[in-house]
C-alpha cells in the first residue's frame, strides 16, 4: 500500500472512531463527509464506496443496529458516488457545494426511511411531511457537522500533501 493510500484511509478511519466519540451528540457525524471524501480521492471506486460503510458497520456495531439501516447506507454510497464524480473538480467551492448538498440527501433518503419502515408516522403523505418537519430541528447539526469534518479531511490532506511530496498524485490509476 503506498503512503497516500494509509494516509487517506487512516483519515477515513479517523472518523469513523470520532463519529462513537460523538455518538451523544445529535446528527454531527463524520461519515457523511467521509464517505464524500474517500469518493473523492480514493481512485478505486470499490475501495472508495466500501470504506466508509465498513468504518459505519464497525461503529453500528458498537452503538447499535436499527431498521434504517439500509437507508443510511445508501445514502452514503450515493454521498461516495458524489465525491466520485466530482473528483476531478475538487476545490473550496465544490467541496462545500458538495457538502451541503450530501447532507440534504442524508436527511432526505433517512428521513423517507424512518417514515417508511420505523412505523412512526402513518403512510400518507401528511405522515411523511410530519416526519421532515420533525427531523428539521436535528438538520443543522448535521450540516454544521458535514462542512466542519469535510473542511478537516480535506483541508487536512491538502495541508499534508503540500508538506509530504510522496503523497501527492502521481499516477492516477494508482491511487
């Protein structure tokens, strides 16, 4: 494995154990942004989307395993699907761009989880809107959250790639 790989993953799995140290703090989680940023600069795209849902299963298993699940994971491969296709776009504007808008489709796709399969709100569309408008207070955490630790896994690894040349792209098809 070469240096720019562990690195990244070693970041990747950085936030996974912030995200059990931060797990009494409503929606403020590193996984959405680390599932944008492994899209983003891991170069193998199995290796990209697998990653950051083998560091949620690790820290789900700990914290615990809930009916939604499946909702959650799909929103992060999307969320790595995104980091994917804007790979080689990467700067300030993007990665914000694409921060706030990872953190709209988390809350759209888990929300539309929780109404559909948690059994909460009736199956109509007054039950789904009572479901978003229940989840909005929760939704600036998690957008604080996302921009905060997508400008620290990239703002970080951009800093240590102008300081450790080894880590810069070198071969595209090996990174």
């Amino acid at each position: 494995m070469n240096l720019r790989i562990g690195v990244i993953i070693g970041l990747i799995m950085a936030a996974a154990i912030t995200r059990l140290a931060l797990s009494g703090v409503p929606n403020v989680s590193p996984v959405t942004a680390l599932a944008l940023f492994s899209g983003a600069l891991l170069a193998d795209r199995r290796l990209a989307l697998i990653i950051p849902l083998m560091a949620m299963l690790c820290s789900d298993l700990v914290l615990g395993l809930h009916g939604t699940m499946v909702f959650v994971y799909a929103a992060f491969v999307l969320v790595g699907l995104l980091g994917i296709a804007l790979a080689d776009r990467l700067c300030g504007q993007v990665i914000i761009a694409a921060s706030l808008f990872s953190s709209l489709l988390f809350f759209v796709i888990t929300n539309f989880g929780v109404w559909l399969v948690a059994g909460y709100y009736p199956l109509t569309f007054d039950g789904l809107l009572a479901c978003f408008v229940a989840a909005v207070p929760f939704f600036h955490y998690a957008l604080l959250g996302d921009l905060l630790f997508a400008g620290m896994m990239f703002g970080g690894f951009r800093l240590l790639e102008d300081r450790i040349p080894a880590l810069r792209r070198r071969h595209e098809a090996s990174v």
